[in-house]
C-alpha cells in the first residue's frame, strides 16, 4: 500500500480495504466522494459504510479481485446517485486498494456520442445506396447495410472488405483508377478545409469500378456533417444510366440494320485520319447494283439480310485499322488509312472480286455486285465531307459505266458532282418552267406520208442554253423529281397535239415513259388525266417504254400495258437492242409498235451481206408475225434510208428526215413535204428538207 502523504494529494479517490474487508486507509478525496470523515470510515467494513455497493457489481469485482488476486479495471454505475465512476482495483498482502474516479461526464458524453453515432447509423441504414460516414482522420466510423450488401462482389474482386476503422481511401483505392483516387481525395480535403458552418457544400463525381460481376459505374456524393470534418458519403450505382447513355451514344452513331459506323460516325473517324499529316487517306464508295430487284422480288426481309451480310463481308475483307460503314439503304464506305492510290484500286478491286461469290440470305442464294469510286485524299484535305463527296462522285461513275465497276476520282467528277447538285436544287425550285419541248417527225416508209411525232423533253438553262434529257433526267429520277416531270410532259404534248388535230394537221403524239414512273403504277392514272384535260383522242397518243422498263417484272407491264391498250392508247417499245431482254418476251406484251434503236441499224449495217439488211429483216418480219409495226430510229444517210426500206420497216425517223424542232417549226416543216408532194422520204433524198 502506498504512504499515505503519497496518495492524500491524489484527485482520485483512494482507499486500502483489507480483507474482512474494513477500510484501513482512505484519503482525502475519498471522504470528500462518501461525505465521511475519515475516523467514521475506518476500522468499518465498505458494505457497512455504503449499503448500496451490496450485491452490485462494485461488490462482484472486489471480491473476484480478493479470489483470484487479478487487477481489475471496470465502470460501476451508482444507481442512488446515479453516476457513473471507473474503478482500478488491485491485491496486496493484505487486502486491495482501490482508486476510484468519477467519469459520470466522460461516460454520458461518450453515451451521447454513441448514441448519436447509433442514430447516424440507423439514418444510414434507411439509405439506399452503400453510405459510409467517416470521421475527421479519414477513417471510416459506420457503414450501412447498403455498404455492406457488397462485401461478396469486393471479396470476389480479391479485395478486403472495407469497414470500420479502416481508411476509406486507402481502401476504395482498391479498385479505382489512380486518377479517379487522385479526384476523390481531393474533393474530400477540399469539403473538410471549407470554413466552419459549410454545411451546404457537396462534393460529387463519377467513376467506374470492376468488380467481380462486370464494370459498374457510381456517383460519390460528399456532405460535411460538423465542423470536427466528420463527412458522410454515399455510392449511388448509376450503371443502369451509364449503360443506357453508351448504347444510346452507340445507337447514334451505328447503323441498326448492320451494326455498323454511320454517316455521322464514319465522319468522325475520316476526320480523325485526315488529321494525320504522315497517313494518305483513301475513301471507298460501294453502290449495290440491282438492289432494289431483290427488295421488290424477294422483300425487304431478304433485303434487310442481304445488307448485313454484305456488310460483314466487307468488314472480313478489309486490312486491321480500316473502317467500314453503312451511308444508307445500299451504300457502303470503306475507310483506308495509310493508303496511296494503287493500295486503294486494289482494295478496290479485291472487295469487287468478293462479290463473285453470291450471298446467302433467309435460306436464298442472292447473288449481287457493286459499283465502286474510290477517292484519295490529296496533302492537306482536313474536310471529311469532301473526301466523301469526292467518293460519292467517282462511286457514281462507276455506276453510270455500267454494273459492276470500280472507278477512280478525278476533279472532273467533282465538277459534275457539282452539276447534278445544281440541277437537283434547280429541279425542287421550280425548274419545269424552263422546260421546252422539240418534235421529231416519224414518216411512213412506204409513202413518205408525215404519221407522227416523238416529243423530245429540253431545258433553256438560264446559263448553259438548250440542254439535252441526259443532262438532267438522271438527277431527276434520283431526286423523285422524274415522275412530276413526266406528268408535266404529258399535259403539254397532248395539248399540242390536240391543238394541231383542231388546225387539220393530225399526228400521232409519241411520249418516253421512264421506268420509275411505270413501276410506280400511277401511269395509267396520269395518262387518263392528260387525255381528259386535253381532249385528244386515245388512239392519238403513243407511250413509248424502254424495253428494259417493262422486262424486269413483266407481270406487271402486261396489266398497265392492257389497260392502257384498252381505252385506245398505243404502246411502243423503245431504243430495241439496247437492253437485255429476247424479242420472244417483248412479244407476249399487249404492245403495237417496236422501235428499233439506231445503235442496231448501225450494227445490222456492218453485218448486212452486199447492203441486203438481212440481220435487220429478220427481226422486222418476226415483228410483222407477230402484228406489230416497226419504227427504225436513227437514219441519218441514204443507205440506212434504203437499208431499213429493204428491210420491211414501217415507219422512220432521223436526221436524213428531219431534226427535232419546236412546235411552232413542224406546222411549216408539214407544209413544206406537202407541197413538194407528200413524200418526205423522197423530198429528203433529193435534200429538198434541209
């Protein structure tokens, strides 16, 4: 036992017990804490002098402490008092001594804390999403039960469960990257050294962690909760909203039907490679050819196969580092990066030649080419759309040319790139004004009698004068400007020809149908209206179709062919030996006249054995067999004149004739061949025309 001078100064109170267990020392403090002096206390039993240590655990520990000799250190709440005190007790060879403290403040501060933190934790407990709160050190004090619902994923990542007591960057640093750490910590020193009462500042961030199910993606949101820098801090997962976000972003820029680059996605890549001073860039523009047969024929869930089949294709063929896209219903790009010209005319013609092999599509064999512009970007080009454009107009060449072709940019492509925009914009802004229309005279062989004319379509270009049909219709028919025009036409020639009818000169009014507007069955519709508007009798109207209109789905030619042939308007077929059709099929069409193509006589000229026209006579009396008049075009000399004649043919027409001219030119150019007799054959060999 220590002296006790040595304990009589200590604040604690101190008493030695012995161990009947009567105080035989107490100090001051002590006397202070029973309100005792220190002669009542000692000599007396503890139990004697405080009956209400009895059966408490004051009384439990000592006399453990008195069996088995073992210090012990425990809080006693004095009930009668109500205050909480630590007691330290240990044994010596004659009793114990015991310090006593009173802690009642520290423990009901401590108690308050602790149940201010059992609240947090309830409040955390009620949230959603995994919330830790730490204390100002960085520690984590509490986690909820959304914190711990995760243990199993984090255990799985091969990382140790984060709780409490733990450093809350160091463990979440687990799975983040340095620089998302790096961001985190920051926010959260920055929340903690705001001024006193910040209470209104939240620090947040995203950031992607893996864990043992896949990426997911949180939203940290930081909240001061007192000025000690104790934060709370939640973990909304947003993977759902991410996910949606990138697929949306992926949708916007890939195609549905194929998976592949867009438009606006294929833009951003050619950008992206034009920016490369040291890479050439090379763009090539795929047209499908004969596409839409298969979408007519087969439908469009053969069709929608065929694309993506086609696309896969593409992209199995192309080099590691390229790109392949889809602009739109049949077309294609590829984007080569580090490629000159001869690297991008054999990737060219490498992916031409892998359309040799058909396609496979809902069970069918489809088979299919493509027509194929290539472009390169010169030094210095940074404009996507230009590459683009450039390989839009060399992929339209190709077209032009014919199926199956691959064809090199040249700045002349871009010129008439150039062009057919303007004849686009020209056509949608009210272009039909300037339209004229010349006649060709189409005369019988026999007697040179004037039987007709063929209405040829031109426009007075403000700028280029009088242009031709090839320089317009095309990019008419692309536009969809082709069938309004077409309607157009038929309005104004049989208005003129009944307007010359109603002056005595009666002539068979012959009109190019196009095949967009054949297949787009509004014909026999518009035919009917222009005869009615104008007033000119059925059988004074002649549609002339190109073969290859009507021979591509014939089913459907032969029922717009009857009803147009049975109100009385004659059909012809036009430009005969041009397209890829047999005379056989022509024949089983409800059609009156066959209009061979001057390309034709020209080649029966050549072949014909002493100038007899025998090739070009077979094919007039299988005509002729079958009831149909013929109608050579192109006679331009006196040999074709009497080629054709020997030949059996009906009717002509040409330069040798007569030249297209306005309407108001054939009145006179009539009267001219009757008043040298009626024979314009003859008039025009004896160049009495001219």
């Amino acid at each position: 036992m220590a002296p006790p001078d040595l304990l009589a100064s200590v604040p604690d109170a101190v008493c030695h017990l012995d161990r009947e267990w009567r105080f035989t020392w107490v100090n001051t403090a002590l006397e202070e804490l029973l309100a005792r002096p220190a002669h009542a206390l000692l000599g007396r039993t503890a139990l004697a002098c405080v009956p209400d240590l009895r059966g408490s655990e004051f009384e439990d520990q000592l006399r453990g402490l008195m069996t088995d000799g073992r210090p012990r250190v425990f809080e006693y709440l004095h009930r009668p008092r109500d205050r909480w005190f630590e007691v330290r007790a240990s044994a010596d060879a004659t009793g114990l001594v015991a310090f006593i403290r009173d802690v009642d403040s520290r423990h009901r501060e401590q108690a308050a804390q602790a149940h201010a933190l059992r609240q947090t934790a309830a409040v955390l407990d009620a949230l959603p999403s995994p919330t830790v709160l730490l204390d100002g050190g960085g520690r984590i004090r509490s986690v909820n039960r959304g914190w711990s619902a995760n243990d199993d994923l984090v255990r799985a990542a091969g990382w140790q469960v984060a709780g409490t007591g733990d450093d809350y960057l160091a463990q979440i640093a687990q799975g983040l990257p340095p620089s998302d750490l790096a961001r985190i910590a920051e926010g959260l020193t920055e929340l903690r050294a705001a001024p006193p009462g910040s209470y209104d500042r939240v620090f947040a961030c995203d950031y992607a962690q893996q864990l043992a199910d896949g990426d997911s993606w949180w939203r940290l949101q930081a909240a001061r909760v007192d000025d000690s820098g104790q934060l709370v801090v939640t973990h909304t997962d947003i993977s759902e909203r991410v996910r949606d976000q990138h697929r949306l972003a992926w949708q916007a820029s890939h195609d549905d039907l194929t998976g592949l680059p867009n438009r606006a996605r294929l833009l951003e890549l050619i950008e992206q490679a034009l920016a490369d001073d040291d890479d050439r860039t090379a763009l090539l523009f795929l047209d499908l050819d004969g596409f839409k047969t298969v979408n007519d024929s087969l439908g469009h869930e053969v069709g929608d196969e065929l694309l993506r089949r086609v696309g896969a294709r593409l992209a199995g063929q192309v080099r590691p580092g390229d790109a392949v896209g889809r602009l739109g219903g049949d077309q294609f790009v590829v984007l080569a990066r580090s490629c000159d010209t001869p690297e991008a005319a054999s990737l060219a013609f490498r992916l031409q030649r892998s359309f040799a092999r058909p396609f496979t599509a809902a069970g069918l064999t489809v088979p299919v080419s493509a027509s194929i512009g290539v472009a390169v970007a010169p030094p210095g080009l940074r404009h996507a759309h230009q590459l683009l454009s450039d390989a839009d107009a060399a992929g339209y060449a190709a077209k032009a040319a014919g199926r199956d072709r691959v064809h090199l940019f040249s700045p002349g492509l871009r010129d008439a790139a150039r062009w057919r925009m303007d004849v686009a914009n020209r056509l949608r802004d009210g272009a039909q004004d300037q339209f004229v229309v010349h006649y060709q005279p189409v005369v019988r062989l026999d007697t040179g009698e004037v039987e007709g004319v063929e209405a040829l379509l031109r426009w007075q270009h403000p700028e280029r004068g009088l242009l031709g049909p090839d320089a317009f219709l095309s990019v008419a028919e692309e536009t969809g400007q082709l069938i309004p025009i077409t309607r157009w036409l038929l309005h104004e020639t049989t208005r003129q020809a009944a307007e010359w009818a109603e002056q005595g000169l009666a002539l068979r009014m012959a009109v190019n149908i196009s095949a967009r507007h054949f297949s787009a069955e509004t014909l026999v519709r518009d035919v009917r209206a222009a005869l009615r508007d104008s007033g000119l009798a059925p059988e004074q109207l002649m549609l002339e179709l190109t073969e290859t209109c009507v021979a591509e789905d014939p089913t459907r030619a032969e029922d717009q062919l009857a009803v147009l042939q049975g109100f009385g308007v004659r059909v012809a077929i036009d430009d005969f030996g041009t397209g890829w059709s047999s005379l056989a099929q022509l024949m089983a069409l409800p059609i009156g006249t066959l209009k061979i193509d001057r390309s034709l006589i020209t080649a029966a000229e050549r072949l014909a054995a002493g100038g007899t026209g025998a090739v070009l006579g077979a094919i007039v009396e299988l005509a002729h067999t079958l009831g149909i008049r013929s109608v050579a075009e192109g006679v331009e000399t006196a040999d074709h004149l009497r080629m054709v004649r020997e030949a059996g043919c009906d009717s002509a027409q040409g330069y040798l004739l007569a030249r297209p001219m306005a309407a108001r030119d054939v009145e006179r150019w009539a009267n001219r061949v009757s008043d040298g007799g009626g024979d314009s054959c003859a008039l025009a060999l004896a160049g009495r025309l001219g």
